[in-house]
C-alpha cells in the first residue's frame, strides 16, 4: 500500500477517525484505495474533522448562509414582505445569501488614498484568527481538536479578541465615518464585557470547572439556564450587545454612520468583514449552548454515531442565533447613552447577583 505519509501516522488517523456508522461502509472502501486512504484518514480524524467539519469551518460557513437567510425572512413575515424571493423561488430564496456571496468575489475592491493599504487589506484576513481558534478547544460531545480544563475560559478570552480586529479594521481605514463606528463599538466594548466575564464566572463557580466535558455531564439532570437565570439572562442580553444586533447595532446604525468600521470596505473585503458578527454570534451560541443548554446532551442517533452530539450542540445554537436575530425586527435601537447606562447599571447588577447565587449554591453543596 502506497502512503504519502509515515504508517504510524496512517494508523494513529485510523484509530482516532470520526465513526459514523451511516457512510462508514462508504469511508472503510475509500481507506482501500492508496493515497486517497491518507486523504481521508487525515479528513475523518477527530481533531481534523472538528476543526475542519463540525462545529469547525465548513459548518461556520453553512450556519452563516442559513442564519443571514433565515433573518431576512423573518424581519421581512414581520413586517409583512416576502424577504428574499428571487434566487430559488421554489424554496424560497434560499440560497440567495450564497448569490450575495459570489457577487461580492466579483466586485471590485476599493482601496481609498487615505487609507492604510497593508492593513486595510490584511485586516480582513486576519480576523479568521480569533474567529477559528475557540474551535480549536469547542467540544462537540465525541468530536474535539483539544480537550483542556481551560476551554471555557478559552474560549471567553479569544472571543474578546474579536472587537480588537473590528477596531483596528475601522482605523485602517482612515475615514471619519468608520472613525464614528469604530468610537461606539469601543463604547459598546466597554458596556457589556464586564457583566458577560461575570456570568461567565458565575457559572464555572457553580460547575466547580472549566472543562466544557465535565460542564456538560453536570447538566444532565438540570440544565444551566435552570440553575442561574440570572447569568443566562445577562448572557442573552450582552451577547446582542457584542454581536451589534438590535436594539444594540448602535457601531453600523444604517441611519447614521452607514455600517460603521466597516463603510469602506467593498467587494468581497465587504463580505468577509461583514460576516463578522454573525461568525461571533455563532461562537457565543456554541459557549451559551454549552453553559447553558446541556452542550451536546440529547437522545443519541444511532445511525449518525459521533455526529449525535454534533447535530443536538448545533441544533441548540441555531435555536440561540435565531432567537437574537428575532430580535432586530421587534425591538428599536437604544442610544450609546442608554446602552451604556444598561449595561453599566442593570446587567452588572445582575451579574453580581448571578456570581452570588453561583457561590452560595456552591459552598452550601446544593450541586
């Protein structure tokens, strides 16, 4: 048999693969055929396939075209319009989120002359960072690249990381308007980072770890929003505040600033900045489904083996990223001022309430 790579390696793949017991028939003929075996091997490893797959990239991508769809009908049902309609009539305009995509990768990329070339440019790219390291330390019941006591913790640092992409992507540009947006999303930084790190800490205090395996086997008696409303209440909330939805799109009001840090991008810069949002909202659907929900805690599928714990984790963040996208076509936009006085007022509050809760449910050993 022919490999591209050591057989040891080879092997370690095999051991390690990603059993799905509905097309494994179909992976053990392709692990027959040699060279394409290694390519499939590496494919199918866990921490490949985590990473790569599911809750990885290739999963990013498709909740990104599902979501934005998904939130364009349901602001256009509750302001009685159709909503996307003219890409794929017949299943109503589904894929016309892909279309937006394919017409971004042709248009042109403008690059003002004030601008800060290299950084304008490399900005964008570098974003992804941030955005695919949690994935790295996610786990999707059998499917993880890394598992660590420290995922969660993990996890809230990286995702913290995101707002400093945005802020520096708006000063590459170089415009007083995307000056304007990156000035409110520092604004909006500071308003909700404090109350969601607290609720977070409310809820490793209460679980006694760190460990999204261990945080997730605790909560198959009670799940997490059950056992400290409070901290699930402030997460919801300050999760519309870091993704920008509304009531808090205050960094890209249409109406004002013209999508904020990001006015002057074009093209398919456009298109990755502006996925941004709903690639964070993903991540935080991810961290509150675990925290919160049970992880990836449901009736296992036989025929999907592994994927059970894939499919009931993700079904759990859809069911979270749909319901913050409700969001922008019930509720009106709050002033910087009033976001602030929110989140410096209110969700603090809360949020300590939430910690205090979580410490006497703790020392008491109620859990």
């Amino acid at each position: 048999m022919v490999y591209l790579i050591p057989e040891s390696l080879f092997e370690l793949f095999k051991q390690e693969m990603v059993s799905i017991p509905i097309i494994d028939p179909i992976i053990k003929k392709l692990l027959e055929i040699p060279v394409l075996n290694v390519i499939v091997a590496f494919i199918f490893w866990k921490k490949v396939f985590a990473v790569l797959v599911a809750p990885g990239l290739l999963t990013i991508l498709l909740i990104l075209l599902i979501i934005i769809w998904l939130e364009r009908k349901i602001t256009a049902r509750v302001q009685w319009r159709y909503g996307p309609l003219e890409i794929s009539k017949p299943i109503g305009g589904v894929i016309q989120p892909l279309a937006d995509g394919i017409r971004y990768l042709f248009q042109e990329v403008i690059v003002h002359k004030d601008a800060h070339r290299p950084y304008f440019l490399q900005f964008p790219l570098l974003s992804f960072i941030p955005v695919l390291l949690p994935i790295l330390v996610i786990p999707a019941g059998a499917v993880y690249a890394i598992q660590t006591p420290y995922a969660v913790p993990i996890i809230v640092g990286l995702i913290t990381l995101i707002p400093m992409v945005i802020i520096a992507l708006g000063w590459a540009s170089n415009s007083r308007y995307a000056y304007l947006g990156v000035l409110r999303e520092t604004f909006m930084y500071f308003g909700y980072e404090v109350a969601f790190i607290i609720a977070v800490i409310a809820m490793l205090i209460m679980y006694g770890t760190g460990d999204a395996f261990r945080i997730t086997e605790a909560q198959r008696g009670i799940v997490g929003a059950v056992l400290n409303p409070l901290a699930c209440i402030v997460f919801l909330v300050t999760s519309a505040m870091a993704t920008s939805r509304l009531p808090f799109d205050i960094p890209e009001a249409d109406q004002e600033v013209v999508f904020g840090p990001f006015v002057e991008y074009t093209g398919i810069v456009f298109g990755i900045v502006m996925t941004l949002a709903y690639e964070k909202l993903y991540l935080l659907g991810l961290l509150f489904s675990i925290l919160f929900l049970g992880g990836w805690n449901g009736p296992y599928i036989p025929p999907l083996g592994d994927l059970s714990g894939v499919i009931w984790l993700l079904i759990k963040t859809v069911i979270f990223m749909t319901f913050l996208v409700f969001l922008r076509s019930v509720y009106p936009r709050f002033r910087v001022d009033q976001a602030l006085k929110l989140g410096w007022s209110q969700l603090l509050c809360i949020s300590f309430i939430a910690l205090g809760l979580a410490i006497v449910v703790k020392v008491g050993g109620l859990m």
